[in-house]
C-alpha cells in the first residue's frame, strides 16, 4: 500500500464518491460537506436506519464493478474515497477494478490495525475462529456484526453474545442473546458488558479504531483471550497496483487538494 501527501491533485471540476458505512466515512462527509464540495456518500443499505449524512446520500449495491463502473461515468465521479469498513473487501475489491478501469482516482481510508496485546490470538479467517474456540461449553462474545454468524453453529455448545445495530430475525446459533447497540462504546460499558453476562472468550475482527477497540481493552483488563480475526487482503490479483491510502480526514482533505486545516 502506498501513503499519500497533501495536495498531491486538483479541486478543479471535482466530484467525490465516498463508499461509507464507518465513523470514518460520517467524519469525512461532515468536513466535505463544510468544504462545499461536490459529494455523493454511499451506503450498501445494511442497516434499517443508517445514519443521516450532510451529503446527498445514496443507498445500495452498484452491481458489481461494471455497475460501478457505469454509475462512476454517468455520475461524472473524478475521485473515490473508499471508507467502508476494513472486512467490506468485496466493496473495495470492486472500488479498485472500476477506477482503474474508469479512470477515477481511488483512496483508501484505512484505520490503523490493532498490533498484538495480552490474550490476544491472531486467526486468518471465519474458519479458523471457529476453530480456535474451544470444544468444552465457553461463554462467547461473538463481536462479528451479524454477518458469518452461522460459521459458528460448527461449535453448538457455547453460548454466544451477539452484539448487533438492528434486532435480528431468526438466528443460525442455537443458544445465543443479542444486544441492540450502535457504537463508538466505551471501555467501562464493555467492562459491565463482559461480566453481566459471564464471558470467557471473545471473537472479534481486527477492525481498528478507537470506537471498537473498548471491548479488547476490556478482555485485556479481565483476563480474557480474544481470537482476533486478520483483515482480508484487498490484492484480488498478484499484479494488482496498491490502492492509495490516508488514515485521516485531513490526510483525505489534503489528497482532494481542500488544504488539511480541521478548523473550518
Ligand atoms: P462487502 O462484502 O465488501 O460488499 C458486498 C456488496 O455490498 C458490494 O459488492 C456492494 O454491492 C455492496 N456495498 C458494500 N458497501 C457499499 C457501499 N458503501 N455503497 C454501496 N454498496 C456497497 O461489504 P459488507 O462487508 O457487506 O459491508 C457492507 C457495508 O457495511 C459497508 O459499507 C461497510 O462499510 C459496512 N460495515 C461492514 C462491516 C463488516 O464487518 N463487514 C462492519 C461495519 C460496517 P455491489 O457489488 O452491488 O456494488
């Protein structure tokens, strides 16, 4: 992956796509939207009341790379900023493919990934959490949102605490509670969490930020091992070039050429 520095193009005759669905993409739509810049924010349509954005908002899948593809050139899109969550690989698979072919600039915003810490064991996939769980009966924080959740029926006899934004319908887990809940949590929030309903292992995806990172400092601080899920690789082709990528707002701001200046 490649980093960027500031005000590396032009504002002239812009128009953003920003690829949303993160804390991120909202802070991001906040700063563009008192820039006065030219932006679509883009939701997949996952949840039952996503956010309201300060940008004209569109809502579902593009179709695929050429559905992306076509709506980037109908749209008159110049440049996309690819803010979806680090596990959206399929999203930013696509972002890549239709740039490169549309020509439109494309930049990552990626979250720093969590480093190791205390109890924490570092798994490849779906798969190999569930494998890393224990066969003896566990009390399990399955803080995966609520896709995959049926890998883990491979192991029936936890119980599993899910924690999820709208309230599921059936579930593919046979002993399982759900917590209605919407982040960025809090460290003593996952504290009460963790021990009112009993936990000894968590499982979690390597997502990054400071809003998600509660619940790991509250296993650490209880002794807790969590099976630590490792981000896809977003490489869908050996000889693919490395996406741009920013870690910040400003750092977005800068590549848009809007200056990095956060007090406006
Ligand atoms: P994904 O597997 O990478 O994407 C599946 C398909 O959903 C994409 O091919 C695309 O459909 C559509 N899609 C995804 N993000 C979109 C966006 N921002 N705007 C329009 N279409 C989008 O994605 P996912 O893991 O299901 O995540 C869906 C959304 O939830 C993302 O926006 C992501 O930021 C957010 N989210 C995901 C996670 C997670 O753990 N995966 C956690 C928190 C938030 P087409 O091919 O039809 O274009």
């Amino acid at each position: 992956m490649e980093t960027v520095g500031a005000g590396m193009l032009e504002s002239d005759m812009q128009r953003v796509l920003l690829l949303g669905g993160t804390t991120e993409a909202s802070a991001l739509a906040r700063a563009l939207a008192v820039r006065g810049v030219d932006a679509v924010f883009s939701y997949a349509g996952r949840t039952d009341a996503p956010r309201p954005q300060h940008l004209p908002t569109r809502v579902g899948g593009f179709g695929g790379i050429e559905g992306l593809h076509a709506w980037l050139i109908a749209e008159c899109i110049t440049h996309v900023v690819d803010a979806t969550h680090p596990f959206a690989a399929q999203m930013s698979r696509n972002a890549i493919a239709a740039c490169a072919a549309a020509n439109v600039a494309l930049l990552g915003f990626e979250r720093p990934a969590w480093g190791g810490f205390a109890g924490c064991h570092l798994v490849a996939d779906i798969a190999a959490a569930v494998a890393a769980l224990p066969e003896a009966p566990a009390r399990v924080f399955l803080a995966i949102g609520k896709q995959n959740l049926a890998a883990f029926a491979a192991k029936p006899r936890h119980h599993y605490l899910l924690r999820l934004v709208d309230a599921p319908g059936v579930l593919p887990l046979p002993d399982a509670t759900a917590v209605i809940a919407r982040g960025p949590f809090t460290l003593q929030g996952d504290l009460d969490l963790l021990r009112a309903h009993h936990i000894t292992h968590i499982v979690a995806k390597n997502a990054g930020d400071s809003g998600a990172r509660a619940k790991i400092d509250a296993a650490e601080a209880l002794g807790l091992p969590v099976i630590l899920i490792a981000r896809p690789d977003l490489c869908a082709q050996p000889d693919q070039p490395a996406r741009q990528v920013a870690g910040s707002v400003s750092e977005v701001l800068g590549w848009l050429g809007h200056g990095t200046d956060l007090g406006v």
